[in-house]
C-alpha cells in the first residue's frame, strides 16, 4: 500500500483512521460510517429485491452482521462497498429461505444488478465529493447563496426579500450557479477518469 499523505492514517468515507487499526465496532468512529450507510444500503437492497418489506428485514440482518464483523473491517477501503457485499450474501441467503416463491429474476440477473449498484455507490460518492469541492471553489458570494437556497425552509422568496432583489434575479443568479456547478463536476470526473 503506498505512504499516505496523511502521516500513517488514510481517510475513509469522511473519517481518517490510523492505516494497522482495526475497527471496533462499539466505537463511534464505526457507528458514524454504519449509520451514515443507511440510506445507501437500503437503496441497494430495494434496488436488488423490490420489496420495500423484505428489503428492510434484509436491512435488520445487514447492520447485525456488518457489527458482528465489524473487526474484519480494513480502514482505508471503502465501508459502503463492504457493507454492501454483506448485504448481497444476506439477500441471497433471505431468496433462499424463500425458494418456494416465485423468484422475479434468475441469479445470474441478480448478480449483474448486484454489481452495477455497487458501481453506482462509487459513481455517487465521486460526484458527491466533486459537488463538494466546487462548492467550496465558488466565489463568497456565489456559494452564501446556494447554501442560503438549500437551507431548510428556504425559498427564492425569502432569499430576494433579505438581499434586497427580484426573486427573478435570486432565480437567474442561482440558475447560473447550478450550471456552472455541473460543468465543474462533469470537468472534475472526466479528469478523473470517472463517468458523467
């Protein structure tokens, strides 16, 4: 593995862990990363089962093994990857139990949803964390007003009203931060090699 820039630790979903500590799963450094893969899991899940019912059962039995197995964990790789392996063999093991119904897909089908939501996962923090680094890229006033925007409860309205503008102008102006926000993450992806 080469030298991390990071004096030893290697960042992983946000968290930065020494790179020969294993995870323990009662710290709050893993409850952060398996709460915070949540919503991805259970997308992930409902994506390979479609059923809401079944998916959250499978959920349950996910989040008890990943804590289970939390020392088998290996900072520096991705956790939401992890996660969701243990939830593909967790899913597989509830269409087993469940052989007697009719299956909506064959397993090789399976298999191949399976791998292209766990690419999905990647592509999804890819362009979260290019979101982010645009964002924080924009100039002062440029990035106080898209924050303003996507601030719970906030409208044009509001926003026109405090800054003393049309609402068509606050439009306008949060328009052309929008799009000036999607070239950034299209130019950061493809110069990382990634898919727009």
């Amino acid at each position: 593995m080469p030298e991390s820039r990071f004096g030893g630790k290697i960042p992983v979903d946000g968290v930065i862990y020494p790179l020969s500590a294993p995870m323990n799963r009662d710290s709050e450094d893993f409850i952060e990363l398996l709460t915070g893969a949540q919503p991805s899991l259970y997308a992930y899940i409902v994506s390979l089962c479609h059923d809401a019912t079944l998916a959250k059962d499978v959920l349950q039995d996910t989040n008890v093994i990943v804590w289970r197995k939390a020392s088998e964990f290996e900072p520096g790789t991705h956790f939401k990857a992890w996660a969701c392996r243990i939830a593909y063999f967790t899913l597989l093991s509830h269409r087993r139990k469940r052989s007697r119904e009719q299956l909506v897909y064959d397993d090789d089908v399976f298999d191949y949803l399976a791998e292209r939501q766990e690419q999905r996962l990647g592509e999804e923090d890819r362009r979260l964390e290019a979101l982010r680094a645009c964002i924080s890229s924009l100039p002062s006033k440029q990035r106080t007003l898209i924050e303003a925007r996507y601030e719970p409860g906030a409208s044009v309205q509001r926003i026109a009203g405090e800054a003393g503008k049309s609402e068509g102008a606050i439009s306008v102006a949060l328009f052309r931060i929008r799009a000036a926000l999607q070239q950034c993450i299209e130019q950061r992806l493809a110069t990382e090699g990634g898919t727009v």
